[in-house]
C-alpha cells in the first residue's frame, strides 16, 4: 500500500516522468526482443537470418503480437506524455521511425509463412483505436449528462 499512487500527495508532473520512464524501459525491451528474437536467428543453410523461434509458428505468432502490442502502447503512452515538449516534431519523428524499423526487423527475420502480418500490424493498431473509443464515448456520455432535462408540466 506504501507504494501505491494517491492523487492528493503524488505530484502530476513526478508522476509524468515514472511514466516516461517505465514506458520507456517497456519501448526498450519490446523494441530489442522483435529485433533480436529470442532464440536468435538462423547462422547458415537456407534458413539464414530467420528466426529460429518462428520454426514454432502458433508460439512465434503469439510472441509477435503480444511484443507488437506492448511496443505500440509504450510509443503511444511516450508520445502522449511529451505532448507539448519542446522538440515535439523530432519525439514524433523518432518514435514514427522507431516503429518503422521494428517491423522492418519483424518482417526481415520472420519467414513469411509462419505468421499473417495482419494480426501484427492489428496489434500495433490496438492502443490507439481503444484510446480513440475510450475518448468517443466519454464525449457521447459526458455531451448526454450535460444536456438540460426537459420537464413535461
């Protein structure tokens, strides 16, 4: 309990920078493990440069999609806490660039029959379309709780 945030005490911008880091370290971790598979890669025969994990199609699919998925929520969390930074043009440009070279890295290791890169780039998709919903229904809720109750005489 010690260790849990409370509102009243925690300030906002302390609590902004925690964020940016844990989110951070996830960007880190995720960003590594889609470009160095774990189990690495294959050194030599045809299979060359493929990831050895992916001769496991069902797990490989499920590792890509779920690593895809913490990448793009700690983008989109990064991207959201540095909103009117300074530099916000290049943190956008870095973080664009960052998710184009993960898929580049997926797509150069994964062999293209182990896994349907539509269900990964869905993934990478997910964050931003729940926070979209999330924010549509909030203002449809929040516009219907606003509105005057009309009172019939």
């Amino acid at each position: 309990k010690n260790f849990r945030y409370k509102e009243k005490v925690h300030k906002p911008g302390d609590v902004r920078n925690i964020m940016l880091i844990v989110a951070t370290l996830i960007a880190s971790v995720t960003f590594q493990a889609g470009v160095n598979p774990p189990g690495g890669v294959w050194q030599d025969g045809v299979r060359a440069g493929r990831a050895i994990y992916a001769s496991q199609p069902g797990d490989y699919c499920v590792f890509l999609i779920a690593n895809t998925l913490s990448l793009s929520a700690s983008m989109f969390v990064i991207t959201s806490l540095t909103h009117g930074f300074p530099f916000q043009l290049e943190i956008v440009i870095a973080t664009i660039s960052m998710i184009f070279t993960y898929g580049s890295a997926i797509f150069a290791v994964t062999p293209s029959e182990s896994v349907r890169f539509r269900y990964v780039i869905l993934a990478a998709a997910v964050p931003i379309i729940l926070r979209c919903l999330i924010h549509f229904f909030n203002v449809i809720f929040n516009n219907k709780k606003s509105e005057p109750q009309t009172t019939e005489a």
